[in-house]
C-alpha cells in the first residue's frame, strides 16, 4: 500500500514538471512567432518605402512598367 502511494506520489511529481516544460516551451514558441511577426512587418513597411523612393525618382512614364 505505502509503495502505491509513493509510485502516485513520483507520477503526480514528474507529471507536473512535464507540465511546467510544456507551458515553458510554449512561451518560447510564442514569443518567437511574435518576434518573427514583428520583423516581417518591419521588412514589409522598409519594401513599401523602397518603393515609394523608387517611384518617386523614376520618370512617371515608367512607373506603370515598374508597379506589377
């Protein structure tokens, strides 16, 4: 009886750190997705202002040929 108790006792305890991984490499993955959301959106607004200045010193006859 008291050696069932300690096998729940050790699976309650390597249960719960498992858990305490799991949540811990979740925020991980989240952070990281967030992080990678961010410099997408940074990179896309640099090629929007790329863009716009390659626009802007073009002659106005080309910039059809150059907008796809």
């Amino acid at each position: 009886m008291l050696a069932l108790f300690i096998e729940q006792a050790l699976l309650s305890v390597i249960g719960m750190i498992a858990d305490a991984s799991e949540a811990g490499n979740r925020s991980e993955i989240a952070m990281r997705l967030s992080e990678a959301v961010q410099r997408r959106t940074q990179l896309e607004t640099l090629k929007d202002r790329q863009d716009q200045l390659l626009l802007s010193v073009i002659p106005a006859y080309l910039t059809d040929k150059v907008i796809v």
